[in-house]
C-alpha cells in the first residue's frame, strides 16, 4: 500500500513538472535546456550511485552492530 | 517526368535504411552520457567497482557505436545517389550541416571513442573522464548537426530560392541552427536516446539481478539507469509537446494527420483517443474521445483551433493556383535568364513555387492544367493517416509507459529494495525493446507526416528522386536488406555474447578493490549477501 501511495505521489510529480515545463517553454530556449538539463540529469545518476554506497556502509554498520549486541 | 515506382522504392530504400540505423543511434546517444556518469562516481569516489561498471557498459557501447557508424555511412551516400534533385536543389543548405556532422562523427567523436577504449592505463583518471565526456558531447553534437538538417526538411528557414541559379541558398546560418523546430527536434531526439540507454541497462541489470549474477554492477547500475531514465522520460515528454507545438504551426497537414482531423471544428477541440481513419472517405470509424484535449494539446488553450483536412486542401488549391505563375517564370528564366518580366512574376508567385510544382506532376505544361488536376494535387497534400495516427499514439502509450516503468523503479531502487522484487525485474527485461520501437514510431510520425514533401512546402517527393531504373532500385533495396539482416545477426551475436559474459572478473591484486570496506562489507554482511556473486 505504501509503495502504491509512494508510486502515486512520484507521478503527479513527474506529471506536475511535465506541465510546468510545458506552460513555461512553449519557445522555450532548448539547446540551452539541454545543456543545463544533461548536466544535472548526469550529476543526480552520480549521486544515484554514490548514494547507493552509502546506504550499504549504513546497513552493514547496522548489522555489524546488531551481530555486537547479540554477542553482548 | 519521374517513374513513381522509382520515387516510392527510392522512399522505401531511405526508409528502411534510416529506421534500422536508427535502432543503433539512441543507444549511443544516451549510453555515452551514462558512461559519462559511471566515469564520474569512480573518479570521485576512487571506488574500483565504478571502473568495471563503466568499461563492462563501455564494452556494449562499442558494439553498437560501430554498427551505428557503419549504417550512417550509407545514409549520407543515400542522398547523393537515390536523391540527386534534392542534394542539387537543396545542397547549398543541407550539405553545410551534413559536412559538420561528419567531421563530428568521424573526427571528435571516433578520435575519442579510441581514447576511452584504450586508454584507460595509459590516461590519469581525470583525462579519461575529459575524454568520455568528449565522447558523449561528440556523438549528441554530431546528432545535432543531422537533426538541423532535417529540421530544416521540415521547416525550412534561413533559405530561399535562387531563380538564376535554379536552386536554394542559404541566407541565415543562425536562423537555420536555432530555428524553433530545430532545437525542440534536437532535444527530443537526444534526450530519448537517453531514455533508450537508461532503459537498456536497467534491463541488462535486471537480468544479472534475476540470474544473481555480477550483484553489485548490476544493483549499481540498476539504480544510476533510473535515476537517468526517470528524469529523461520527463524530459523526452515535455519536449515531446513542445515539438508538436512548433511542428504544428510549421506543418499543419502532419498535425491533422496525428490527430485524424478530417474536418475543421470548433474550439474547445476533442482529442481522438482511438480511431480508425479511412483515408478513402475521410472520416474516422469507432472514434472514441476526450472533450476538449485537443485544443489545450496543440494550442495550450481552451479556445485554439487548428485546421482539418477539409480547410487545407481548400487551402491548397489557392496556393497551387497561385504556384502556377511561379513555374511558368522559372521556365521561362531557364531559356532567357535575364528576362525582367518573368523575374517579376516569379518574385510575385515565388511564396507557392513548391504548390507549382505539386501539379506538374499531373499537367508538365501547368498553363494548362486542369481544375481537376488541381483538385487532384491539392489531395496530395494528406499524407497517409491511418499509420501517422497510429505511430503516434504508439509512440505516446509507450513514453507514458516507461514514465510509470522508471517511477516505480526508483522508488524500489531508492529503498534498497530492487533485488527482491522479482515481478518487477523480470518487467525490466522486457521492456528493454520498448524504448527502440518508440523511437522508430516517432520517426515514422516525423516522415509520413511531411509527405508529400521532402521539403515541407518547398520540394515535393515525387520530383526530388534521382531518375534509375526500376530494376537497379529493387536490386539495391534487396542488397540492403539482406546486408543489413547480417549486420544485425552480427550485432545480436555480439550483444549476447558480451551480456552473458558479463564484466571481466577482478584482478586479485587490485589494491583499490581489495582496501574498499564498502565492497567486502556489503557483499559479506550488508541487506544482500544472499545474492553476492560466486
């Protein structure tokens, strides 16, 4: 359910900035958005992927403790 | 007078050409990017698993980057010998960008595509990120330069004709690059290759993750697709609208075609869901609609309207009729090209030259054409409905459908969550084609739609084919097809082949590796031990 509610939500994001980008751009200045828009959309993947190795370090710190509090 | 059936098998020649090295030119497109953002995590973070990502994706890269050039080499002949009216009419526009972007295929992006693949022990880490990004700026630059030229086929500006020498000249560079059409085509090509690529290797992770092969590249790369994908598809979609917002204006034969609109209506406009157009009757059968979509979709408005078929056939018969002095002037300034009057009754019809030349496939001597000929070239001017309508909303469904594909995939992949949903990984695989068959039904939509021009209101199709034999152009179509049938068993072959490979496994002695506390922790105690690779 929560992930339903999650999917929902993240939609009428995406759909709330389509329209945003929609109204804002008609002759909007493209090759300008491409360039700033490929260069965060590049960045953000990074981050993706470190951010990714981050939430392992964090659960296996978790688990390292847990395991530690057992054995106390 | 040109030999139809050579003009229709000249078209599907380019057509068939063109889709297929069009199944290769997204990839590269979005993957360069991709491995551009792999590069950049394991020059950041020193992470050795960040290297095998992005020379494993690099690897596949490869494969299809050469195709890719080997199957746009024969487009760019294409022109030239299939096409020689139109190179002739209309090179002085087209060649200047089609020479830029050959010099930036073979010469920025090939020359660095060199240094990526075998650089990476003979660049410092921060180079080869240099040269990677060049390689994904080289590949989409060389695209840009290809989609001027074709922005410019179906909007043309920055030209006009010159009556002495027969043909088109350019008049403005700057209003040619950043035409209005141009920059939305551009960006919509480009950012669904993105699209393409994250959709690619989220498939290709989710195989490994379904297999519980190479874990850790796979969930690594899993989540960067999309991450890339998500925000690409919002992209791809807006620049989606802001292309037919512009093409609209540009081509309203294309725009009534998409949406089916046989007669003109009243605004607020409805939006055709499902139809079938008879091209025969013109009408659509079993049309089921929204109310007002239409108007706010093309014209973001309630009260917009744009034109049916009805109005703009009517429309061109006053263009043919007014096309018709043009033609007789250039005629006449063939034989005595000095000739005052006829230059002025040129410069006074020149705007529906091309309308001119719409009926001199029906009449050669337009003086005399009939208002039945007329009737009938003003007809032409509907391209065939039933499959732009279609390509169109196949290509809308599947945007909408990668769209909620990448939603939820970010939302398993950001709670750390991806490798357990088995159901969804297996959607993965297969959605792997989707974005491929999108991108040929935009094509499609783009094409059919400008018929019956090369280019739009400027050139007919029927008078830019070059005059051969219909026997040397089935032997060539036949060529074609059966060489491009081996290039993509080759491709497939080598596709799999490097898959189920996978990446190459890591040296023992790599002292990045083995120091890395993220690597060995979370692939001996973190949420997916049970999956690590043996």
């Amino acid at each position: 359910m929560k992930t339903l509610l999650l999917f929902v939500l993240f939609m009428l994001i995406a759909i709330l900035v389509i329209l945003l980008a929609i109204v804002l751009g008609d002759s909007g200045a493209w090759y300008f958005a491409w360039l700033v828009g490929t260069g965060m959309i590049v960045l953000i993947t990074a981050a993706g992927g470190a951010m990714l190795d981050a939430q392992d370090e964090h659960a296996a710190l978790e688990t390292e403790a847990g395991t530690n509090a057992k054995r106390a | 007078m040109h030999d139809i059936t050579v003009v229709d098998l000249s078209r599907w020649q380019f057509a068939i050409t063109v889709l297929y090295h069009f199944l290769f030119v997204p990839l590269t497109l979005g993957l360069s990017f991709m491995l551009a953002a792999m590069e950049t995590v394991y020059v950041t973070t020193g992470k050795q698993i960040y290297r095998e990502i992005a020379q494993f994706w690099g690897k596949l890269f490869l494969i299809n980057f050469a195709l890719g050039v080997a199957t746009g080499l024969t487009m760019e002949f294409e022109f030239g010998t299939n096409w020689s009216f139109y190179s002739s009419f209309v090179g002085d526009i087209f060649g200047a960008p089609l020479a830029i972007e050959g010099l930036m295929a073979f010469f920025l992006e090939a020359t660095f595509v060199g240094m990526m693949v075998f650089g990476w022990d003979r660049l410092k880490r921060g180079q080869h990120l240099a040269v990677t990004y060049m390689v994904a700026l080289g590949s989409n630059l060389s695209a840009l330069w290809i989609l001027i030229a074709n922005s410019f086929m179906q909007n043309p500006q920055g030209a006009t004709f010159n009556p002495a020498t027969m043909r088109m000249e350019l008049t403005s560079f700057t209003q040619l690059i950043f035409s209005h059409d141009a920059q939305a085509k551009f960006v919509h090509t480009s950012i669904a290759g993105y699209v393409t690529g994250a959709i690619f290797v989220a498939g290709i992770s989710a195989w490994y993750m379904l297999k519980g092969r190479h874990i850790e590249l796979a969930r690594r790369s899993f989540r960067m697709a999309v991450l890339f994908g998500v925000l690409s598809t919002a992209g791809v979609i807006t620049l989606g609208d802001a292309l037919g917002f512009v093409g609209g204006q540009a081509q309203p034969s294309k725009l009534a075609a998409m949406e089916g609109l046989w007669k003109s209506e009243a605004a607020p406009m409805p939006f055709n869901l499902v139809a079938f157009p008879s091209q025969k009757e013109q009408v659509n059968h079993d049309q089921l609609q929204i109310p007002y979509a239409l108007s706010l979709l093309v014209t973001h408005s309630m009260d917009g309207t744009v034109p049916g078929f009805d109005k703009l056939e009517q429309q061109a018969v006053g263009r043919i009729k007014n096309g018709i002095p043009a033609v007789e002037a250039l005629q006449t300034l063939a034989s005595k090209p000095g000739d005052a009057a006829a230059l002025a009754q040129f410069r006074a019809h020149e705007k529906d030259l091309g309308y001119g030349f719409l009926v001199q496939r029906y009449a050669e001597d337009v003086s005399k054409a009939t208002d039945a000929e007329i009737g009938t070239a003003a007809r032409d001017i509907i391209p065939e409905v039933a499959p732009i309508f279609w390509s169109f909303r196949a290509m809308v469904a599947m945007g909408l459908a990668m769209l909620a594909f990448f939603v939820l995939a970010v939302i398993f992949s950001l709670r750390n969550d991806i490798v357990r949903q088995r159901w969804f990984l297996k959607i993965a695989v297969w959605m792997i084609p989707v974005p491929f068959l999108a991108c040929e039904a935009g094509w499609l939509v783009a094409e059919l739609g400008r018929q019956p021009w090369t280019v739009y209101g400027v050139l007919p199709t029927w008078m830019s084919a070059s005059t051969h034999s219909v026997g040397y152009m089935i032997f060539s179509l036949v060529g074609f097809v059966g060489l491009y049938t081996v290039f993509i068993i080759a491709e497939m072959y080598l596709m799999l082949r490097a898959i189920r490979k996978g990446p190459d496994e890591p040296h023992g002695d790599d002292p990045d590796r083995d120091s890395d506390p993220m690597l060995n922790n979370s692939a001996k105690a973190g949420p997916f031990a049970g999956y690590a690779e043996g």
